[in-house]
C-alpha cells in the first residue's frame, strides 16, 4: 500500500495579501453601515498557519457590515468575547479569521471655574464615528457625530446639527396628545445653530462630505444649563473620530454676578447675572464663536468677560486632546476635497481679473448692478474655461472663478484701503428714519440702512397673550413665560428673488432672537402688556437684523413704551491675510456696517447692539478657525464708535419714547370685586366673564383675591365692558352695613332649610337658615308662621370669611338685649379703575 506524502505546512500570508485583503474589505461595502466601520482594521497573519485575524476597535462593526450573516458574526462575538467570530461567506480571504476587541471606555474630568467636568467616550453609541458624553453636576449630554465617506452631491458643507430636549431626562412626560417629543422648539432650534457655529470654522476646506451631530440630553438637573456642554460634547465627538476636523475646541458660559464673573453659572446665578456669555475657544486663546445677552454692561467689563471665558475654554481643550492622544485617532483620508485646481484658477485669473477689477471699483455699482456684471463675466469666463479644459468637473470651473473674485475683492481692501461702494474702512452708509407710518398701528417705524430697509411695528395685547414654554423647556432652562417678543420675515422680494412663503426657517428665528435679545434689556419688567415686535426686511444687502433692532427701538418709543434707552447694532466685518505656511493671521482689515458681499467674501460677521451707556447683544460668526482676542477687542471698539454715530442719527428722529400711548391703542383697567359679589361678576360657571369676552372683545384675568384686569383692544371696547359690568351688577348695590346692628329684613322665598331675606330693595336674597330663626329647634319655617312678604328683624354678624356670605341671625335677638334699628344707605359694591372702597371694609 502506498502511503501519501505529508503536505506542506502552510506558509503565512505575504504582506502584498495582506494590503490586498484590507483593500478589499474596504471597497467591498461602500455604504455607510460599513465603509465607515472598515476604518482603523487591521490584518494580521497568526504564527504558523496561514490564516489572518482582523483587529482595532471597530472589529465588531465589521463583523456585522462584511457578511453575508450578521445575526451569526454578532452571535459569535457575543458568545465567544475575544475569541474568533466565523461567518458564512466570509469576504475576507480563505481561511481568515475576525478576532474582535472590546474599545476601552476613556473617561477624564478637568476643572473649569472651580468646578468639575466630565467627559467620557467609548461606551455609549460606539457604531457612530465619534461620540462623546460631558457631564456637569448631575446635567448630562451625549453627542455623537457621524460623517459619509461618499461626498454630497451640493457644494458646500452639508453640516446638520440637531440638539434635542428630551422629556425623560427632565423627569416629565410631554403634555402633547402622543406623549412624545415632535417637532423642534424654538430653544433647540437656537441651540443647534450656536453648536453649528462652533464647529463649521474648523472643517477642512472643500470638505463636502454629509456630516450629522446629533445631542441628546440625558440627564438634567435643572442646575445647569445643557446647552454649553453640548459645545463641549460635539468637540469631543468631532475630535475622538477619524472625520477630518481641526480642532478640538472648548466652550464655557460667563456670568457677571454682582459685579465678579462666574464660569458656568448655575440657573439661580443666572437669574441674577447682567450677563449671559458663551464662548467658543481654539487652542492658543483663538476665539471661534461668540454669543451674549447683556443687561446694557459697559465695554470694558465686557471685554473682561470674554478674556476669562477664552482662557478657561483652554482646560477643556487640552482635556479633549489628552483623551485623543489616550485613544490614538487617525483621521480618515478622503476621497476629494473640493478644491479648485491650481492651472484653472490661474487660466480664470488671466481670463478675467481685469474685467473683475474693474466692477470691484465702481462705486457706481449697486447690489443688483454689481451682481449682474460679475454673472455676465462669469458667464464668458466659464465657457473659456470648459473650452481650454474639456475634462474638468463643473464645480471646478465654478469654484475657479470664485477664488479669482474673491482674491480680488479682499486684495482690494487689504492693499488699497478700497471697499466696493467707495467707503472707507469705518464709515456708515446713508440712514434714514420714519416714525408713525401708519395711525392704526400702535407703533411703526422705518429703517433704512444704505440698501437694506426694515419695517418695524409694535403690537400690545394682554399680558395673557404672553408666549407660554412647553414644560420640558421650563424644566430645562427655567423660562416660563414671556411678555416681549420679536419676530423677524425675511420674504424673498427681498433679495429680488422667487421662493416659497413659508413657516419661519431657522436663519429667521435665529436673526428675530437677536434683535429680541439686543431690545429686551431696555423693556420695563412692569409694562402692563404684552409686546410683540414684527420686522419684515423690504430690502435687505446686509446686516438685516441689526436694522430690526433700530427699527424695532424706534417703534417702541413711537408706540409710547418707556423703554430706558434707544438701542442700536451695527455689522463689523474682517478681511485677513494668512500666513501660507502654519495658517497664521499675517495682516488684517475690519470694516464697518459691512454689506452683504463683504459678509460673503470676508471670514467675520461680528454684530453688536446696545445703547449709549454700553451692550446689550453680541453675536461673532467666522469663517477662520479661529481670530486673536485682539481682533475681537478692536472690533468691539469700532462698532462702539458706530452705534454711537447711528443713535445721533435715530435721535434726530425720535429722541425719546412719546409721553402718551395711542388712542387707537389698548387700554387696561383694574376691578374691585369684593369676595361677596364674586360669584355675582363671574356668573355660574364662568358665564358673565365669557359672555363679557365674547361681545366686547376684552380679556379678563385675575391678580388676586378682589382684583380683576380687564384688557380692551381699544377704547371704545373698554367702555362697551364698562356698561356690561354696570348692567349685570345693577341689581346688586350693596350699602354699608355695622357688625352687630339689628336691621329689617322681608322675607322673599320659603325653603326647607330656612328663608330667603333682602335687607334692602336691589339685594340679592340671602339664606337665613332654619338654625338662626329661633331658639327653639325647628325643621321648616312654617312651624313659626312665617310667610313670603312679612318683615322680621335681623342682627348682623358680618361675612364668612371663606365663601363672603352674609351672616344674619333671628334667633340672638330673642334673648333680652337693648338693640339699635340702623337706617341704611346704598353705595356700589364694584369699583371700576382700581379705586377700592375704603368705608366698606370696616364693617363688612
């Protein structure tokens, strides 16, 4: 027999298998439940035997995305932990095997303020390509951050960032009639866009790639505020993934508590602060976004808070960078970044820089002119472009061109101190103002800035038509209600454009908050209504929203509130020159009430609002990843000197707010209404007050026990609710009474329980109760002969202080007592205009 020759042992796999069965375990998938996961695997051969095992952190990912079985690979890394997991067709090569390894959970605290932050990753949401948990107090937030490898088919950054406020980790059920978290409230809309504004600076450039930042609380103390460790937890994310992302950054909130700042202020610290700062900080005490609400602070105690919030952002940041070297990261390559090429950008340079030139520096031009010229320029200059490179994409073409005018358009300013509408660097464009533009409004103003023109009106309504939070807001950031709003339209007319009349999106709101944050300081907290603001932008070529907070400041003066100052904003943009080499800020111009296509082709949109005395709004968005504290303070310096030149010109409008409201305006007026005529004004069930409300148009809401507010829309509804008072109170004038006094009382009514008695004509019958006719116990009136019409006398013992009823008593006056019959007079039980009767109390 003859016996069959051993094989070979198996040799390992070559290093040329090796990167050939990575490639194609990368290739393989494409979609984002894979290619994603793939990230960070690595092959490796066992000793003596020619299989391969798969390694990193994202091996179980991989797992479940390369098979054809996910339900068996997970079931395999479930049962076996470290173990190899096996799968049915494998896409690795013959004979490899996945080994998976647990990604460790890294957790670091640093000390911001004087207080302990938390941040953690790697043990909740772990498919994500980043996630990040930052926790403050009993207040905790996870981020997690996830990026397409496939670019997306527009040309920009398509960044989504979404904070969400969840009801559980408030400890409340939403009031809804799901029970369930719907659509976005204002505060998370607002939220997401200061988070968004954080971290777009940062992303490379031509980096179009779909990227989503999802927040959710999960955990709220009602201590503090989520929103700042939301900035935190989106950094963290960003920067413990392999998305290609320049930062990380740090973000802290910065009260200003009698008189001393606070880091991260609590909701109680806060409700007593002048100031309400977030800052956003890169390394090396960069600035990156600004957002602030003030209570008219002055400059320089301003300018300190923003220096101590940028220098405590660098704990946080280094705390994100310990966690990102513990841990390892590298970034992903990309496929492309959208770049212009650099033979194409200097073939568009050649073509057009001369024509370009030229439209830049006719200050002739305005915004519809300047824009047509340099389409029509565009126009040809494409066209060229595609004949000379037949190959090239259409966004190369485009972006081409771009980078053509937008270098000329800053060298401009930065060589030749020149700006397109021939200002210099600081000087304001034409304004003009108008008040009362309409008389049945109860307050319109018009603001026009150069070519962006704001229509402000005012609306007063009862205090009742205050905006009401949802509870989860009002567990969340502890604001209830409030009695002053702005809303901010933005039609497409505006910008000579076609588009779809709407909801308001999320460039309205967050423009109407700021122009409502910027007014809200100088509002009286007494007002007796409640205040709407609308500013519906006519014209708009820059800066719209500090036109609404002019114009919003003279219709209120115009509609008669008292407001403590006018209020201002201007625009200040930045055109920088950087270093080629590390990126540095080589050079650098700020302009002054900026346009809108410096706003385009600048890296700043820094807007501030305020009155004379100092600021009550602060709004940076930048384009840089990040600017110099000095920057920042020269900017708020030149925007001071603006506001100052904007207010001289609005005083010569409207100096101060007119001593008198409207007469086409509403009126208030307050009631007395004594707790024993309650049930009289209020009717059964409510009737009188709905009835009153229905016909008149009034709005009737209780202060307190006697007291009643009665809103009308205008005078003569006030008058028509006077009368209707006076008619259902008629019959039901109440004279003053002495406690102890014995008067006549005439039976109107027999009851079981006892009779109903009138101490005078128009009163309403009162109960004298079976108990209170005689000494001896009885069980119906008609035991002692008494019937409807017969007079009996009575003492009085006052009211119940409970219900208001009148007490009377028949019996107290059959034991021997020297008794005094007292001679009555009518006076009304109901005052109207808050005059309560004095000579009433005593004996009532």
């Amino acid at each position: 027999m003859r016996s069959r020759a051993r094989p070979d042992p198996p040799q390992p796999p070559s290093p040329a298998r090796l990167r050939a069965a990575e490639s194609k375990l990368y290739h393989r998938h494409q979609s984002q439940s894979a290619s994603t996961l793939l990230r960070g695997i690595r092959l490796q051969p066992l000793p003596r035997t020619n299989r391969m095992v798969a390694t990193g952190g994202a091996c179980l990912a991989m797992a479940a995305a390369t098979t054809s079985c996910r339900r068996a690979a997970l079931r395999g890394w479930a049962l076996g932990g470290g173990a190899a997991a096996r799968w049915r067709r494998p896409l690795l090569p013959e004979g490899c095997v996945l080994r998976v390894a647990a990604g460790a959970c890294r957790t670091l605290t640093v000390e911001v303020g004087g207080r302990k932050m938390e941040l953690s990753s790697g043990k909740l949401a772990r498919f994500a390509d980043g996630s990040a948990v930052v926790q403050l107090g009993d207040t905790a937030v996870m981020v997690t951050a996830v990026s397409k490898t496939k670019p997306s088919a527009s040309q920009f950054m398509p960044l989504v960032v979404d904070y969400r406020q969840k009801a559980a980790a408030a400890g409340r059920i939403p009031t809804n009639y799901l029970r369930r978290e719907l659509g976005s409230t204002d505060k998370e809309i607002l939220t997401s866009r200061v988070i968004d504004r954080s971290i777009r600076p940062l992303f490379p450039a031509g980096y179009f790639y779909d990227t989503q930042i999802l927040c959710n609380l999960l955990a709220v103390d009602g201590v503090n505020d989520p929103d700042v460790l939301a900035i935190n937890g989106a950094s963290a994310a960003l920067a413990l993934s392999d998305i290609p992302w320049n930062g990380p950054i740090g973000a802290v909130r910065v009260g200003l508590v009698d008189g001393e700042t606070v880091i991260n202020p609590t909701r109680k610290q806060l409700s007593s602060s002048t100031l309400n700062l977030v800052v956003a900080g890169a390394p090396q005490n960069q600035v990156v976004m600004l957002e602030a609400t003030a209570e008219n602070i002055l400059q320089q105690d301003f300018c300190h808070a923003i220096k101590v919030g940028v220098k405590q952002t660098q704990n946080i940041i280094q705390g994100i960078q310990q966690l990102v070297k513990e841990r390892g990261v590298v970034k992903r390559t990309v496929q492309k970044l959208y770049v212009a090429p650099e033979e194409i950008v200097e073939c568009a340079k050649n073509l057009a820089s001369s024509k370009i030139y030229a439209v830049f520096t006719d200050s002739g031009h305005d915004k519809i002119s300047r824009d047509e010229a340099i389409n029509k320029i565009r126009l040809e200059t494409e066209e060229q472009l595609k004949e000379k490179f037949p190959e090239a994409e259409p966004y190369e073409i485009i972006e081409s061109f771009n980078v053509v005018s937008k270098d000329i358009f800053r060298n401009l300013v930065l060589n030749e101190y020149r700006r397109c509408d021939g200002r210099d660097l600081t000087s304001l464009r034409d304004i003009k103002c108008e008040v009362d533009m309409f008389k049945m409004l109860h307050g319109s103003a018009l603001f026009q800035r150069g070519q962006t023109q704001v229509l402000c009106t005012v609306t007063f309504d009862s205090i009742e038509s205050s905006v009401k939070s949802d509870v989860i807001s009002t567990a969340v950031s502890g604001i209830k209600d409030k009695n002053f709003m702005l809303h901010y339209e933005f039609p497409p007319y505006a910008t000579n454009e076609i588009g779809k009349v709407s909801g308001m999106n999320r460039r309205e709101l967050g423009h109407g908050a700021l122009a409502e944050r910027a007014l809200k300081p100088v509002i009286p907290q007494d007002f007796p209504f409640t205040i709407r603001v609308t500013s519906e932008v006519l014209e708009s070529n820059g800066s719209s929203s500090m036109a609404s907070a002019c114009g919003g400041s003279l219709a209120l003066m115009d509609a008669g509130v008292p407001v403590s100052n006018a209020v201002a904003g201007v625009a200040i943009g930045l055109i920088t020159k950087c270093s080629p080499e590390n990126g540095d800020i080589e050079d650098y111009r700020l302009l002054t009430d900026i346009l809108g296509i410096e706003d385009y082709y600048g890296d700043m949109d820094f807007k501030m609002a305020g009155t004379n005395k100092g600021i009550t709004a602060l709004q940076v968005d930048l384009k840089l990843p990040g600017i110099p504290i000095k920057i920042v303070m020269e900017a708020i310096q030149q925007a001071t000197a603006a506001k100052r030149e904007i207010l001289q010109i609005m005083n010569q409008t409207l100096a101060k707010p007119r001593p008198n409201r409207k007469e086409s305006g509403p009126v208030v007026e307050t009631i007395h209404v004594p707790l024993s005529k309650r049930l009289r004004f209020v009717g059964p069930g409510g009737y009188n007050l709905k009835k009153l409300q229905a016909q008149t148009g009034v709005t009737v809401s209780q202060l307190d026990e006697e007291t009643y507010s009665v809103f009308a829309p205008t005078p003569i509804a006030m008058h028509e609710a006077r009368e209707f008072i006076r008619d259902i109170c008629k019959d039901d004038q109440e004279v003053n009474l002495e406690f102890g006094a014995v008067y006549t009382a005439t039976i109107t009514e027999i009851r079981d329980s006892g009779v109903m008695v009138k101490l005078y004509p128009n009163m309403t019958p009162v109960l004298l109760h079976n108990s209170q006719l005689d000494q001896r116990k009885i069980k119906h009136p008609s035991a002692l002969g008494l019937e409807v019409g017969q007079e009996i006398q009575v003492k009085y013992f006052g009211r119940d202080p409970t219900d208001g009823r009148m007490r009377l008593s028949r019996k107290i006056l059959q034991a021997p007592a020297t008794t005094v019959l007292k001679t009555l007079s009518d006076k009304n039980s109901i005052v109207l205009g808050g005059t309560v009767p004095q000579s009433s109390t005593s004996s009532q």
